[in-house]
DNA sequence: CAGACATTCAACCATTTGGTTGACCATTTA
DNA sequence: TAAATGGTCAACCAAATGGTTGAATGTCTG
C-alpha cells in the first residue's frame, strides 16, 4: 500500500523533473506565468515548429504542470503551480532548507512583518 | 554577457533537474543524505551492474550534486546539497514560494531568533 | 610478486527524446 | 459552401539515455 504510494509519488517526480529540463518547457512555464496562452502564441517566439510545441505542452500535461482546456478551436494552456508541490517537498527532504536563498527569506520575513 | 550568464544558468538547470528526473539517482541521492559513501557500497541495495551505478555517479556529478574524491583505490561520494540552489531558485521564481511548508519555515526563523 | 579488490572504459543494444514534414480534422469566417 | 485558422497525428530521423558485458587500470594485501 505504501509501496504503491510511493511508486506513485516516484513516478510523479520523475515526470515534473524530466519535464523541468528541458529549457523551452522552462521557458513556455515562465511565458504561462503571465497569462494563459494559445498553443499558437505560445508557439510564436520559438524557432521550431508548432508540432513540436504541441508535444513540449503534451509533456507538461503529463506532468500535471499545465492543463489545456479547447474552446472553440484554440486551446488553452493554463498553469498549474501546484503541481510542484511534490518535487519541491522532495527537494525539501533532500535536506535544502538552509540553503534556501536567504536574500529572498529576508524580503519575505519583512514583508510579512510590515503586515502585522 | 547577460545572454552568456542566462544560457549558463539555463545549462546548469537542465543538468541539475535531468540528473534529478531519475528513481535510481534520486535513490542515490538520499542515502548520501546520511554519510559519503564508496561507489560499491552506493550500488550494493540496486539490482544494477557497478557499471551502471557508476554513470549514475557521473550524471550526478556533472550536475554538481555531489562530488568525488579518491582516497587509494576507493572513490568517495559526497553530497553537495548547495547544488540544488539554481534550481530551488528557479522553483521560486516560477512562483511556488506560497507553497513552501510554512510550519518548517517558522521553526525555521525560531531557530534564528533564539540564536540572537 | 601474485592475487584480490575498486572502479572505469569500450563496445554494444533497445528505448526514449526532441525535432522535422505533410496530411488530417475541426472550427470559424468571408 | 469555400477558404482560412488552430491544432494534432503519423511517420520518420538523429541523438541521447540507461542498461549490459568483458577487458583494463590502479591499488591494497598475503
């Protein structure tokens, strides 16, 4: 049961991290960050073909990274951060804690004291 | 000069999130976790050849998640948990930072605040 | 020195990956 | 209805990946 559990959560990270390594999948996230996309627009500023972009979205779909809903005849790619969650819970247990940018941990600690 | 960072930064995330986008690696990775290790002994609990094991270690190398230091005819592994750095960056930079484990986060700063 | 041990190298193999192209399907618009 | 648009599919290709085996290299030990 734990096994299958596990399994599971294994074969997840595999998917986000495979997905992750690609630098135009790094790339199309970032773009989706923005906004929600068109397979068409997202394809515009890359120098390879929209079937390949195709497959790249496919590949974050699997992933659980994106979700792509069809009106009409365009399909929509929207993000799904959460979908991180696993891969970054992983990278937390591989013991990255305090490695974590303290910079960017200052700004925040202060932002959120400014809020109380 | 810009573009030439960008692209190095970009060559290091791809290494870094395919070296972690396979089981067996990952495996690898969390046993280092507890103490550096000799390459036989990594590969002993894997039903894989030496051989195999060995160009995992070579993956994990070039991704610069650990490092290995010969001592005679032994070849010790160790961690480098500061590794994952760019990519934990990354990770927040694609907007995942709300979702970090806010309990470990406030042990976290508790620890801190006791140490002032 | 001879043998055992730790590790890598080299050649090979099957599968996956990232890309191409051209045909195809569905939907919108003139 | 005809043409244009948005997107996928299928077949193909080159290169990378993850594994095997057997030989080779360097180091310790009896």
């Amino acid at each position: 049961m734990h096994m299958i559990k596990l399994h599971f959560m294994n074969q997840r990270l595999d998917h986000i991290f495979s997905a992750l390594a690609d630098p135009t999948r790094r790339q199309i996230l970032m773009m989706l960050l923005e906004d929600d996309m068109a397979v068409t627009d997202v394809a515009e500023p890359f120098e390879m073909s929209l079937a390949a972009i195709s497959k790249h979205l496919g590949v974050l779909c699997v992933a659980g990274l994106i979700t792509q809903e069809r009106r009409g005849r365009v399909k929509w790619c929207k993000l799904e951060p959460d979908a991180t969650q696993s891969a970054w819970t992983w990278m937390q247990g591989f013991g990255q804690f305090e490695t974590l940018d303290l910079d960017g941990l200052e700004t925040y600690i202060e932002t959120i004291l400014k809020d109380n």
